[in-house]
C-alpha cells in the first residue's frame, strides 16, 4: 500500500510540474500538435495534401460501387490504422509513440485509398482528442496517408519482385512507411523550423532524433502486426483477395 | 498442415510485439515515456523561443480519464471490426470446405 501511495504521490508531482512547465493542452500526438506549423506552412501542406484525398475519394467510391463485396475487407483495413494509432507503445528511448497501420491498406487496395482512410483517422484524433490538429492535418495527412503508403505499395511490389517471399515483403513496406512518415513529420518541422546556426538540416537532425529513433522498434511491431493480419486474410479469404489482385491496375 | 503452421507463426509474430514493448519498460526506469511530440515541442522552444501556437484544438478532452476514454475506445471499435470480419471470413471459408 504505501509503495502505491508513493508512486501515486510521484506520478502526481511529475504530472503537475510537466504541466506548469509546459503549461499546454493534454495532447500526446506523434503528430504535428495544433498550431505548431506556421500559416504559410499549414496552408502549403493542405494544398499539397487536397489533390490526393479528392483521387483517393473517386477511387473509394468507385470501388464500393463496382465491388460491394470488398466493403468489408475495407473496413478492416481502416479499422487496422484506427486500432494501431490508439496503441500508444514505450520505445527505447523513454517516450512513447504509435504504429500508423496505413501498409496493410496500401498493399491490399491502393496507396490512394489509404490516403482517404488514413485522413480520416487523424481527423478523428484532431477533433475528439485534440491529437494532431485540424491546421496541422494537411501536413500530418501527407506524411502518414500519402507518402507512407506510397512507400508502403513500391516497396512491397519491388522487394516481392526481387525476394519472392510475400511475408517478407509486407513487413518490410509496412516497417518502412511507418518509418518513413516520422522522416517526413521531422522534415515538415525543420523546414518550419530551420535552426538559427546549421539550419533545416541540423533541425532535422533534431527532430528525426526524436521521432525517428523512438519510431524504430514500432516499426518493427508494426510489420508483425500486419504481416499477422496478412496471415489471417490468407487463410481466410483467398476469395476477396484474388478480386483485389484483378482490379488492382484499375486502382492505381 | 499448412494452417497450423501459420498459426504458429502467428503465436510467434504476437510474442515479438509484446517483447518490443516490455523491453523498453525494463531497460528505462528513470523515465514516463511521454508522448515523442511533446519533445518536439521542447525542441520548437528551443530553436524559435517566440514561437507561439497560432489555433488552439476546437474540442481537447478534459483530462487524461476521458482521453484515455477516447483511445480505449477508439481501439475497441477498431479491434471489433477486425475481429468481426475475420470471423466472418473464416467461417465462410470453413463452410465452403466442409461442403467441399
């Protein structure tokens, strides 16, 4: 009991000074916090990001209308990002982040698609949870639903094309665009943030030491977690998947 | 025979997920493992100390019960789903083989 008592009396004082010392909202995001990205920024980001999400929405609603069928398969692959960007996981190096979830869906339908299930995971977290942020999406988006399944889908295709083994491939495009989507958030800050002496690359390097490092081991997990899920849909629905390999050039 | 040796296989890749997460809560005591964004926020202080958030979020949760509310949530609707459609693929796929 008094052990407890204790460590609830510490995590009480550590709470109430990071608090008074930060002074600032309860979010945790891995994401670019709200408010934290220039005007100019936020707007370039959006601009960048909008011609992706409106591709991705034509081909969603192109496929839930030729092939109601894969609806579910859908679903599952949106749920899989939302469940992996609530799972807040310790790394090494003594802070926490979560997994993106966004290969498996890049892979199985398209990057596209992916890029219209990732956003609107963020825009759950930015509005319920004041994770992430609404001027902040635009560049979060681009960094986990555009680029990071990108990565994902030429990855996967290239390493099946040289290995041959699909496992490998879909740990490797799902650890990798993980990874990559931290690279991109640490290069969106440096170039919003160039250090007064070095300049956007020693940001970057400041940056990318925070988010990149803390990202490795969730990469990792997040390959398993998916090649797992891959497993599943292997076993068990030979028949969807053989539908998405015949549409597949008509998605992209 | 092939299917018990992915299920094997799964046993193991859910091993390492759990192993990548405890070992770091072993390795580092002297630590809360917070949230890799609030570092950055450290950071921004530090290269741009007048720097000032220019949009509050609209909606943030009161505290961190009903944040964790949120993210609890937001994974069991999440875990639902992809339990729900495997299991209903797996049993289409049973049923077709057992009329097979």
């Amino acid at each position: 009991m008094k052990t407890k008592q204790r460590i609830s009396l510490g995590l009480i004082t550590a709470t109430s000074v990071t608090v008074t010392i930060l002074a600032a909202p309860p979010a945790q995001a891995m994401h670019i916090m709200e408010g934290f990205l220039p005007v100019t920024w936020a707007i370039f980001w959006w601009i960048l990001f909008l011609p992706f999400f409106l591709l991705g929405l034509r081909s969603l609603n192109q496929i839930t209308k030729d092939y109601p069928e894969l609806k579910l398969l859908l679903a599952l692959a949106g749920a899989f990002t939302f469940v992996l960007s609530a799972l807040k996981i310790p790394s090494v190096t003594g802070s926490s982040s979560h997994p993106t979830g966004t290969g498996l869906g890049a892979v199985l339908f398209s990057p596209l698609i992916m890029t219209v299930l990732g956003s609107f995971v963020l825009l759950f977290q930015a509005l319920l949870l004041a994770h992430g942020g609404l001027t902040t999406l635009g560049a979060n988006a681009f960094s986990m639903a555009v680029v990071g399944p990108m990565v994902a889908y030429g990855l996967y295709h290239l390493v099946l094309r040289i290995n041959g083994r699909q496992t490998v491939a879909i740990f490797l495009a799902a650890a990798v665009a993980n990874l990559i989507t931290y690279v991109v958030t640490s290069l969106q800050l440096a170039l919003a943030f160039p250090a007064p002496e070095g300049g956007i690359l020693s940001s970057f390097i400041k940056f990318a030491g925070i988010f990149a490092v803390t990202q490795i081991p969730l990469a990792i997990s997040e390959g398993l977690l998916t090649v797992l899920v891959w497993n599943w849909l292997v076993t068990y629905s030979q028949e969807q998947l053989q539908v998405l390999n015949q549409i597949k050039l008509k998605l992209l | 025979m092939k299917r018990q040796r992915t299920s094997w296989n799964n046993w193991l890749l859910i091993s390492g997920v759990i192993l990548l997460a405890i070992i770091p809560l072993l390795a580092i005591r002297d630590s809360e493992f917070s949230g890799a964004d609030g570092q950055a926020e450290a950071v921004i202080g530090d290269i741009q100390p007048e720097y000032e958030p220019w949009f509050e979020p609209l909606l943030a949760p009161p505290g961190g019960e009903t944040e964790s509310l949120l993210f609890a949530l937001q994974a069991g609707i999440g875990a639902g789903t992809i339990g729900y459609a495997i299991g209903l693929y797996r049993g289409k796929s049973e049923r077709n083989s057992t009329f097979k």
